[in-house]
C-alpha cells in the first residue's frame, strides 16, 4: 500500500487530468447513443440495439469510474494540489 501511495502522490495532476477525460469520454458516448437512437434508423437494423446498450454501458462505466477516482480521498487532494 505504501508504494501505491507514493505513486500516486507523484501523480496527482495526471490522474486527475484522466479522471477528468473520462468523464468527457462517457458523456460523449451516452450522448452518441442517445443521439443514434432518437435521430437513425439504428434500431432497426439488425445488432443496432446491441451497439446503442454497448455504447451506453461503456459510458455509464467511465462515468462510474471517474467519479470514484474524482470521489477518492487521494483524488479530493489531488483537486487541491495541482
């Protein structure tokens, strides 16, 4: 644990900064699958509600994932020291 802490204490900007992109990441992609539902034909095409739920759940999952780094108590002091 303690090579872990001092790893990310190195680290601070760079996992923020990542957090950061990949929460624009799961925006963008909840965004895309709202927007290929409600303005395609994709649902109709055969394997089309497969890739709207796929791009919808990597979205959600960076979201997710995001916030718990952002959420963490190293990612609250990574916030405060840049």
């Amino acid at each position: 644990m303690g090579n872990e802490e001092s790893f990310l204490a190195h680290h601070r900007s760079s996992w923020h900064l990542r957090a950061l992109r990949m929460q624009w990441f799961g925006l963008v992609l909840l965004f895309l699958a709202a927007a290929l539902a409600a303005l395609t034909d994709f649902l109709d095409q055969s394997g089309g509600v497969a890739i709207l739920v796929a791009f919808a759940l990597v979205g959600l999952l960076a979201l997710l994932v995001a916030r718990l780094i952002l959420l963490s108590p190293a990612g609250r002091l990574r916030a405060r020291h840049p």
